[in-house]
C-alpha cells in the first residue's frame, strides 16, 4: 500500500479498513516471528562472538509490549537501530530500561537466556540493576510529555531496525555497522524487509530514525520498497553523544515540536 506524502499528521487514515486490537497485534508478532526464521538462517563471523536476540528469549515481555501497544494504526514510528544490553537485551522493549519498562509502561514477563551468554553481559531480564542511559533518557522524555503510556501509544510506536545484539569476544557491543560488509548487508536485507513490512502493517505516515544510521537505514529501505513514507531524524540520546549529554531533552523537544509531533502526545 502507497502512503500519501503529504497527509497530515493527526488525519484519519484513508482507504481500506485496518485490523484492529488484538488482530493488529498478532499480525505484527507473526511478522517478527517470521523474521526470526530468516535471521536463524544468517551465521556471524569475526569479530562478532556473541550474538543475542531478545525476541527468542525475552519473547513474553516483547509480546505484553506490542499486545498493550500496538492494537491500532500509528502515524508516527520512532526507529531505533538495534538493542543495547542493559536495554531492550534485558526487556525485549526498545530502548527498554528497566526501570521505564517496568514502572511506565507496566510491562510483565519472564525472561529466560540466551543461547551463548557472555560472562561480562549477563541476561537478567526486569530485575537487571544496570541503568541503560539512552532508554532512560528516551522513555523518560515521553514520560514527561504524556499523562500516561497511551497518550504516546494512541498515535505512535516505537520499533528496532534490527533485533540483534553483537559483542565481541571481550563483551563490546558492536552495531550493525562494525559487521564486516557481506554479513553486514545480509543482516540489513532482513531487517529493511521487516521495516517495510511493520510500515506497511502499521499505515505508518512518519518514520522518525533515533540517530543517523536508523534515519539513514530507514531511507534506504523505505524507498527500496516502493513505500512514500516521511522520513525524518532525532538525535540518539547516546551518552556517548557529547552533544546528548548537554540537554538531550530539550534538544528532542524542540525537534519534535519542528516535526509538529507534540500535539499527538498531548492533544
């Protein structure tokens, strides 16, 4: 299905009827599944060791988060790039700190482990005492800006361009684009299939990549998929982002009221 560019944000959707609720949901975590089976097909070499994939092993968490979250169309997607291990690696929620996933967004269930689990990144799910800065800086955001989880929830969603978690043999995380180029590209097909598939699921008028590389990314699949979806970018809240660490929120707000988004949380 085509998007019109130039909607508003805030409009009706048009056109054929859209599944709802419950439905909406299935459909959305069939398609992960889906993906899941492609990904298990993918093999990572040097200097990746560790591979984590919090959609197998924190399955129950992930599915609350789209069951509560996702049961009808959203104008806007925020995108992030892939998990953190103190974030959606213990909750299976994007940008998932523990502490925001548990007390705001009321999420609940267990979490087992991965297949390999590095000594230095233990999987504890929704009791790990670590703090993920940029989930906390992210959902504490919205926290502030909404009454309540669906206040942000009626009109937007927020998915990972990738599942996986990468570390090398010390523990160090590693993004999609530390992979070496052939497994790089293998994995970033996959994941810019679902990222079409989860637009095209979700009527899905704005795309807002929380960083360069998933604005990028976005692009670049969207329009290999034939799909005119707004595409737009938010500074990642990264504490490794000198300039996140002087004011993210503010810096997010102001972004996001550019963008004409306040109004969805708020209205």
């Amino acid at each position: 299905m085509m998007e019109q560019p130039d909607a508003p944000l805030g409009a009706t959707p048009v056109g054929p009827s859209f599944p709802q609720g419950d439905v909406l949901a299935t459909q959305f975590l069939e398609a992960e599944l889906e993906q899941n089976v492609r990904l298990r097909e993918l093999s990572f070499l040097d200097p990746v060791c560790y591979v984590y994939n919090p959609l197998e092993y924190a399955w129950e968490p992930h599915e609350d988060y789209v069951k509560r979250y996702c049961r009808s169309p959203k104008e806007v997607l925020f995108l992030g790039m892939n998990p953190g291990p103190f974030g959606m690696a213990q909750t299976g929620v994007p940008f998932g700190e523990v502490r925001h996933v548990r007390e705001w967004l009321q999420i609940r269930g267990q979490v087992s482990k991965p297949a390999q689990e590095h000594p230095k990144r233990p999987v504890l799910g929704l009791e790990c005492p670590q703090t993920e800065v940029s989930g906390a800086r992210f959902w504490g955001l919205f926290r502030s800006l909404c009454p309540g989880p669906e206040a942000f929830f009626r009109r937007c969603f927020v998915h990972n361009h990738c599942p996986l978690l990468f570390m090398s043999q010390s523990g160090k995380n590693l993004t999609p684009a530390d992979l070496p180029a052939a497994q790089r590209e293998r994995l970033l097909q996959v994941c810019d299939d679902g990222l079409a598939q989860a637009v095209r699921l979700l009527s899905v008028a704005m795309v807002i990549g929380v960083g360069r590389f998933a604005e990028q990314r976005a692009r670049k699949a969207l329009a290999s998929a034939g799909l005119q979806v707004r595409v737009e970018g938010l500074m990642h809240p990264s504490p490794r982002n000198p300039q996140a660490n002087r004011g993210w929120e503010a810096i997010a707000k102001a972004r996001l009221e550019e963008l004409r988004v306040l109004p969805l949380l708020t209205g």
